[in-house]
C-alpha cells in the first residue's frame, strides 16, 4: 500500500473511529510474496529504463521455513463500511511512486544506510 493513503486511513481512524475498536488498514488486494517481487522489479526496470525482467535473475529462491508466509492479507472492509476509507491508488501504482521517491532521494536512503540518522537522534533527544 502506498504510504500516503496508509496515513490517511490512520488520520480517519483517528478522527471518525469509534474508541477501542480495531481497524485493519490494507489495499483491498491479495498478492503472493513472490509476485510482490515480480511487480516491484518490473516497476524498477521500466523506471530505469531497463528491458522488461532484466533484472529477475537477481532473485534468489530460499528453503521455506517453519511458518513461512506465502502470501499477505488484510481485511480492511470494516474500515471501508464503517469509516468511508479506501486506498486511493492501486497497488502497481503506489509501488511506481515509492520507486522513483526512493531514486529522487538518494541521500536519504544514504543517511540511513551509514547511519547519520543516529547523529539527529542524539543531538535532538538524548538527556
């Protein structure tokens, strides 16, 4: 799910909830991990202009554990019945917007990556 409609529906929560209630937030959509992968290196390859699977031999296939997740659901209908919200981009599409705001700022994902984000949390709330 795109990150801007997964707070939007945590901002409907909050403003139309009714108190002590639980509310699922998901995409209305069932995907299997291995094509979650599939679509996001799609996504990747046609934004860096890359052909079309390019890069699929970059996945590497592991021996299933225990309790091993194939898939991920949610049922977010209560949310949609009671509260009025649903997503408002399709899966594909908020996948597209998170690849290219990741490849636009490439110096966040740096900062994270070498740790300078740890700097900021000392400086703003240590002692």
């Amino acid at each position: 799910m795109f990150v801007e409609d997964h707070a939007k529906a945590i901002d409907v929560i909050f403003h139309k909830g009714k108190l002590g209630e639980t509310y699922n937030i998901g995409g209305f959509n069932e995907w299997k991990n291995i094509d979650l992968i599939k679509v996001l290196i799609k996504t990747v390859d046609r934004v860096l202009g890359r052909k079309e699977g390019a890069s699929e031999k970059l996945i590497t296939y592991v021996k299933d554990r225990a309790g091993h997740d194939y898939r991920y659901a949610i049922d977010s209908s209560k949310l949609k019945n009671e509260l009025g919200w649903e997503p408002s981009l399709q899966f594909e599409e908020g996948i597209e917007k998170t690849v290219k705001w990741y490849l636009n700022n490439k110096e966040w994902i740096e900062n994270i990556v070498n740790g300078d984000y740890l700097t900021y949390y000392k400086e703003m709330y240590e002692e």
